[in-house]
C-alpha cells in the first residue's frame, strides 16, 4: 500500500506491507528532492520506547533521586499509572510552589503537522491547567529576532520571505553571502514543503551571470558550481569586515547619503565610530584584516564589487549563533543602506537565503490553521538559551531587550518535541543543573539522551502513526498526511496524552473541546479555508490529498517602503531605519553596529591551548538529531563517528590522517570523532555537524560526536541573550583509548 505523507524535508510515498514501512520514495514533481527520507527506513524501531516509563528511584521516591537522572534503571507501567502520576505531579506542583515552577519551553522541531505540533499541544495542555514558564525566541536566530525591531521594526519578512529569487535572478548583479548557502539546509523547512526549489534558482542565478561570493571559513559553504570568489573569514569577525567595506565605501564617497537621508536615522553617531574620531580606532582595512585574517586588498576589492554591483547581501542564520550574535544583522543593514539599494528588486539585504527551502522562495502570504494554545496566567519566561543559567540559579537577576527580569525556580520540566541534550550548549553543565528540579516528564519517540535523563517517559506516536494536515506558512502546499502505520507499541499521540491528564484534572472539554483527531484537522482546515479564496472543502482536500497554491507575482522586501517611505513607514521610534537605537544604547552597548571581541576566537590569547575554532552546523544527512541511526545518517559517519572537517595542512602538522579517530576537548568536556582532511577549510577551523546522539562516558567524552559536549553555553548579549554556541574554541588530538 501507498499512502502520501509530509515532513519537514518534503512530500514522499510511503509504502507499506502488513504495517511495516519497507520504502520511501519521493514524490515525482520534486525537482531536487531530499535523500533524509531514507533515514526512516532502517534503523529506528529499535530504539522507539515502547511503553511509559519511569525511573526506578523516583517512582520510589528515593532521596537524592535526580543524581540518577541519566544512569539510573527505568521500569515500565501502565498508561493509568503515569497519568496519574502526572496528574498529581502537577497539582502538588502548583499547589505548593506556583505554575511558574513549571518549566514549559520546550524547545524543539518534532514533526510536521498543524494539529499534532508537539510544542502547541504542550502549550495548550499547560494553559488549561494554570500556565507554565515559557521560553522567547528560537536557538536558530534569537539575536536576529531581538535586535531587528530595533533596527526595522519587525524580523519575520527579512528572516524568512526576503526577496524572492526571481527578483535576484532577474536584476542582482553581485550577491555576498555571509555564512554560504549551503544547499545541504534548503533540504527542509520547518512544518514541510512540496517542491526543494533552491537549486534550481542558484543554477537559474548562475546562468543569469551573478556573481557570488562565499564569505566562510568553509569554501563549500556556497555550491561549487556557482564559482563563488572564497574569503575564508575567521569565525565571529564577520563585523569586522563589514566595517572594513563601510569605511571604504565613506572615504571613497561610494556611499547613497540621499539613501541614508531618506530612510534611515542615526547614520551621523555611526560615522565617527566608523571613521575613528575621538577615541576610536579608524576601521580601515588594515584594521580589519588583521582581525578577519583576510587580506587588505580582498577586502578593498570587495568594497569596490559591492559599490559598483547590483549587490544582494545574504547573511545566514549561523552568524546569529555566535556571541554579540546581534551585530552582523545589524552591520549588515547598515551596509546594505550605505549601498542604497534596499527596496529595490533583487538587492538590498536578506537573511539566510537556502538556509531552509522556504527562504527567497515565490510563494504568497498566506493563513494556515495551528492549535490554539489559548493564554498564559503565567508572564515569567526565560530566553530559550538560558536554560542551565535558570537551573542554576534560580531568583537572580539578568536582563533581556531592555527588561531586568529574574530566573524562577523551576520544579517540573515537561518536555515534547524536543532534544536538549542534543541542541543545548554544555551539556556536561546542564546534566548537573538538570539535577535540581522534582521531577522531569517527556513525550519521547525514542530513548535518546533527553529520555535518559527524563523521570517518566511517554512513548509518543510519530507522524505516520497519526492524521493531520500539514504544511508552512513560507512554502506552497498544504498536505493531507494521512495515517500511514498503526500506533507503534503501547504508544499514544501527544494529543492522545494530553487529554488523558486533562480528563484526570477535570480539564478534559476544556482541553479537547469535545473534538477527535480528525474533528480538529478538519476544523483548522476550515479555519485556513476561511482565509483563502483558492481551497476546496475539506472532504474534497483530502480525497486530492494535497493542495498547491497559486504563486504570487516576485516579491521585493521594503519596496513599499521605498516608493513610499511615510506611507510605509517602519515600525521603528522614527518609522525608519535605526542605524542608532537609543534603547540599545541604553541597555549598555554602543548605540550603533559595532565590533566586540567575542570570548572565544582565534585572535585571542587563548589559542595557545585552543587553538582551533569549532564551528558547529546544520547535518547534511538528517535533521538535528531526529534519525542519525537512519540509513542516509549513517553513511555519512567515519567509523561510525560524526566527521571532523580540518584542514589538510593542519592535519599534517599534527600528524593527523583522514580517517583517524580524534578527541576534541577543552576546558567543557570533550568528543570523539572522524577525521576528514580538506583544503576547502580555513586553518584553524573545526566544522562538525550537531545532532549525534550524546552519548557521554562518565569523564564527560560524548562517545558519538555531539559538538555541545564543549561548545560555551553563555548569552549573546544582554540585547537577545540568545545562545553562543558557535563561540568556541578546542584542542584535538589523535584518540588513544589506553594513554
Ligand atoms: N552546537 C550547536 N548546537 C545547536 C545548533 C548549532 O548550530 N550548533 N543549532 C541549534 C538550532 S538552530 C536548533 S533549531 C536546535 C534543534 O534542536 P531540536 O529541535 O531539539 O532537535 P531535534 O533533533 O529536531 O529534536 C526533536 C525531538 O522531537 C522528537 N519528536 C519528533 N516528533 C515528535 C512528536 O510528534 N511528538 C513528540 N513529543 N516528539 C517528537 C524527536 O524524536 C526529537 O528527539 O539545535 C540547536 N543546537
Ligand atoms: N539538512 C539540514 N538542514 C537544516 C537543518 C538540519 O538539521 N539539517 N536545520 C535547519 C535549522 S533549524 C536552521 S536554524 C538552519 C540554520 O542555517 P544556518 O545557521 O545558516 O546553517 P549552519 O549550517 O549552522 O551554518 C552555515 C555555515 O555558516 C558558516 N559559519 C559559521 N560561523 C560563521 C561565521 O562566523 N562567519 C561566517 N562568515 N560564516 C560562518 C559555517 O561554515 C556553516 O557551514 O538550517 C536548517 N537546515
Ligand atoms: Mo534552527
């Protein structure tokens, strides 16, 4: 049998016999579709949890139970035990401490799907049942999203529908791209997609004779075929540079002051930390070279380029991901308005072009229906990286945007959807935090590290176990996933779950609403047919299966803004754009775009014991941690380890081969991995993927290769307090498992 299903990396044929899924095959209109379809193949069933779970000395409320978190015995139980047991988890909690003790973040992917989104459901459950402590923002881009409605007002249109490629292809002459586009990220967007568009644009992009340019320490960051010119950047100086082009474009007189007149405000306090008046240092070129290892004369070249191109700057999630995370956004801005051609088709500024499918792909705004989550009695929330820091110290004080706020004392975490002990920075530190709380609950498909470290397990259904509709705002189709398989094992889905403890806790109707799985997908089905004016009723929609949006004309960010800039005008103090926030300059930072030395970096007086800097990023063989025992996952591995990219010198120098198995470590922890040589990247840079499975021995070493065994777990800034786990440095060595 076949039945037609979505997931985050797009729409495949899943064929089953007697219950059991024996092939996945995409489906024939994808252009260019994603191989991590084949990760469910093989491989996982063997680590689904099959029954509810709990932890032995916990459920028999021995003292000191939490340092078992992660090494103690689990025994299985009855659904009407562990709902139970929640259930009055839950009203101890509330009752003798608040639900603000109740940690409710729960960050996470999960799967596609707007009915059964793991994170709304969880949401929604808590609501009813007093609130919970939240957590802002998202690790993919939480400076982005602080800092931008300083600067513009708002940030979801310049991260995620910047202009779209037929604007580029049409007019761009020159497009830089900061942090790459690697085309191993545009396999997936968030919620699911038809057709991976992104190639096909980079190729249409070439042919159209643009000019790409790679800044990254990794040369594949930008695809091969697109000839892109390499400035292989020291990791987290990406500002420095964009300095370095600034001053040039104002000493030369290349720069649009009728531009910066006209639609931004502050350029006048950002000249004299620019041109080195007073107490600054001028941002020659000379200056930042020495800081981005770069060339004087690339990044002179690269300023002319830029001043006499049609020029698009692309700037990727990743530089988000370092400390002072904020101030490549805003550089970048910046430049891109002392260019002058924000506004204008194909040029301007955009953010993380092909870091998902959906971004700078043609698809027209649109409403889709998502579980109502209802309101939240609880205000307290955390920003979402400041995890271990809340565990660790509840009740002290730090600030976010503007705000001085206070950690609270969490006493039950309740997780679903979502991996910590895969995407959270130091783990071997909030293993230990992780110690404080009562008692900590998960939904989980699988016994990865977070079920490990969890005191009762829920076996939860996977997307092909369950009926729903599926699809994203960004992308062009909504998608009936139609059951595929039976419920694996004694599992239920989260919804399933939820309503179970609701019904225990007299919230049952106001859980549920009195509605089944399939009246709920039919209900936000006809809530996002209300708002279009293309989809058929629902019977109709799900016989088809799947429905395509009609694409809209190419769209051109801020072009509104530009034709009209009162009309328009931004949502900012002056309606346009801040190149001077009084607010950031009130939270202690300069007012303006500016260069920080981060902690952790190959120019600092570290490297002597660290020499390398270790970049983490996004898997080309699976999504984040979901799948790594799948088959395409695994293929990718060096003895079964997560690869290591250095440079090939590098290599030589240590007496490293390709191949070798190597320890990386600092002061955080350490991992095991395998070695790939190549010449394609910086010297001094280590590039390993996140999302193997951490597996720690009890000295701390992740035995499988998770990069947050060292990564430094400290907030961006005060402005986003968003997470720095690219801001690390390590040392490495061949393993020698008898030393
Ligand atoms: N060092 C370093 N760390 C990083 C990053 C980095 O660049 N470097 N990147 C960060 C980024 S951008 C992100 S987005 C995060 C990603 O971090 P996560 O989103 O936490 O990673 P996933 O592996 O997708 O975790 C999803 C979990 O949900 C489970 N799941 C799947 N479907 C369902 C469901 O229907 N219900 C329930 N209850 N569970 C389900 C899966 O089994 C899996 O364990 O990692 C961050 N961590
Ligand atoms: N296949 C696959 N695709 C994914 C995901 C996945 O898990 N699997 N995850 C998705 C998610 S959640 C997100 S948030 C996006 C993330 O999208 P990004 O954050 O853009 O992706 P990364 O792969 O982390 O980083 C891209 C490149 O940035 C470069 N880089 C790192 N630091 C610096 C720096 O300081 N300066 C410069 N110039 N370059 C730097 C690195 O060489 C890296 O290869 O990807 C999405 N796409
Ligand atoms: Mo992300």
């Amino acid at each position: 049998m076949i039945t037609r299903s979505l997931t985050h990396w797009g729409i495949y044929d899943f064929h089953t016999r007697d219950g059991e899924l024996i092939d996945v095959t995409p489906t024939p209109d994808d252009p260019d579709p994603s191989l991590l379809g084949r990760n469910l193949l093989r491989g996982n069933t063997a680590l689904r949890v099959r029954q509810p779970a709990v932890r032995k000395s916990f459920l028999n409320h021995e003292s000191n139970h939490q340092a078992g978190r992660g090494s103690d015995e689990f025994v299985d139980a009855s659904w009407d035990v562990v709902l139970e047991l929640i259930a009055n988890e839950l009203i101890r909690v509330s009752d003798s401490h608040g639900n603000q003790a109740i940690y409710g973040g729960s960050y996470g992917w999960a799967s596609a799907g707007r009915f059964h989104h793991a994170q709304s459901q969880l949401h929604r459950f808590l609501n009813t049942v007093g609130g919970y402590t939240a957590s802002a923002n998202a690790y993919s881009f939480a400076a982005a999203e602080v800092i931008l409605p300083h600067v513009i007002g708002h940030y979801e249109e310049l991260l995620k529908a910047p202009s779209s490629w037929p604007t580029i292809i049409s007019r761009c002459e020159l497009m830089v791209c900061f942090g790459g586009m690697p085309l191993r990220n545009s396999q997936i967007t968030n919620g699911g997609m038809g057709q991976h568009v992104q190639a096909g644009y980079m190729e249409s992009a070439r042919q159209a004779g643009i000019g790409f340019v790679n800044v990254s320490p990794m040369r594949e960051d930008v695809g091969e075929f697109l000839n892109a010119d390499w400035l292989a950047v020291r990791p987290g100086t990406d500002v420095a540079l964009m300095l370095g082009i600034a001053y040039i474009l104002v000493t030369n007189n290349w720069h649009d002051q009728i531009f910066l007149n006209t639609y931004c405000v502050g350029f006048d306090k950002f000249l004299p930390y620019l041109l080195g008046e007073g107490e600054e240092i001028p941002k020659t070129p000379a200056w930042a070279s020495a800081i981005t290892g770069l060339d004087e004369a690339q990044i002179t070249t690269l300023a002319r380029r830029m001043a006499r191109s049609k020029t698009m700057i692309s700037l990727s999630w990743s530089l988000s991901r370092h400390q002072h995370g904020e101030q490549p956004y805003w550089m970048g801005i910046t430049l891109a308005a002392m260019l002058g051609q924000i506004g204008l088709p194909g040029t301007g500024i955009g953010l993380g072009y092909a870091v998902e499918n959906k971004v700078g792909k043609n698809v027209a705004p649109k409403y889709l229906g998502h579980l109502p989550q209802g309101a939240n009695p609880i205000r307290q929330f955390i920003p979402v990286a400041r995890i271990t820091e809340m565990l660790e110290s509840p009740g002290s004080a730090f600030s976010y945007n503007g705000h001085a706020l206070r950690y609270p004392e969490i006493k039950l975490i309740y997780w679903s959807g979502g991996n910590p002990f895969h995407h959270h920075q130091d783990l071997n530190r909030l293993k230990i935090a992780w110690q404080k709380p009562d008692t900590i609950i998960c939904h989980e498909l699988v016994w990865n590290a977070l079920a490990q470290h969890s005191d009762i397990v829920l076996p939860v259904a996977s997307f092909l176990e369950r009926n729903d509709i599926g699809g994203a705002v960004n992308e062009d189709v909504l998608v009936a996933m139609k059951q595929v398989l039976p419920a694996f094992a004694g599992s239920r889905t989260d919804y399933d779950i939820f309503s179970g403890i609701a019904e225990r806790l007299g919230q049952q109707d106001a859980f549920t609403e009195g509605r089944s799985e399939m009246d709920w997908v039919a209900h936000l089905y006809d809530s996002t047919r209300a708002a279009s004016n293309e989809l058929p009723a629902f019977e109709d929609f799900w016989d088809q299966g799947e429905h395509h949006f009609r694409p809209p004309p190419p769209h051109t960010l801020f072009a509104g803004f530009r034709s009209d800039p009162a009309g328009n005008s931004l949502q900012t103090p002056s309606g346009k754009i801040h190149l001077f926030s009084d607010t950031i300059a009130a939270i202690g930072l300069r007012g303006h775009a500016s260069w920080y030395e981060p902690q952790e970096w190959l120019g600092s007086v570290n490297t002597g014991r660290h020499p390398f800097h270790l970049i983490s990023h996004q898997p080309a063989g699976r999504l984040h941690s979901q799948l790594d025992q799948g088959e395409f996952s695994q293929a990718q591995k060096v003895k079964g380890l997560e690869p290591l990219s250095m440079n090939t010198d590098d290599a030589l120098r240590r007496q490293l081969q390709d191949g070798d198995t190597v320890r990386v470590y600092n002061e955080r922890g350490s991992l095991l991995a395998g070695l790939r040589t190549t010449p394609d990247l910086l010297p001094g840079v280590l590039h390993i993927a996140t999302g193997a499975w951490w597996n720690p021995d009890s000295l701390g070493m992740c035995r499988n290769g998770n990069p947050n065994a060292v990564t430094l777990d400290i907030g961006t800034s005060d402005i986003a307090q968003g997470p720095s786990a690219l801001t690390c440095l390590v040392n490495v060595e061949k393993y020698n498992p008898d030393p």
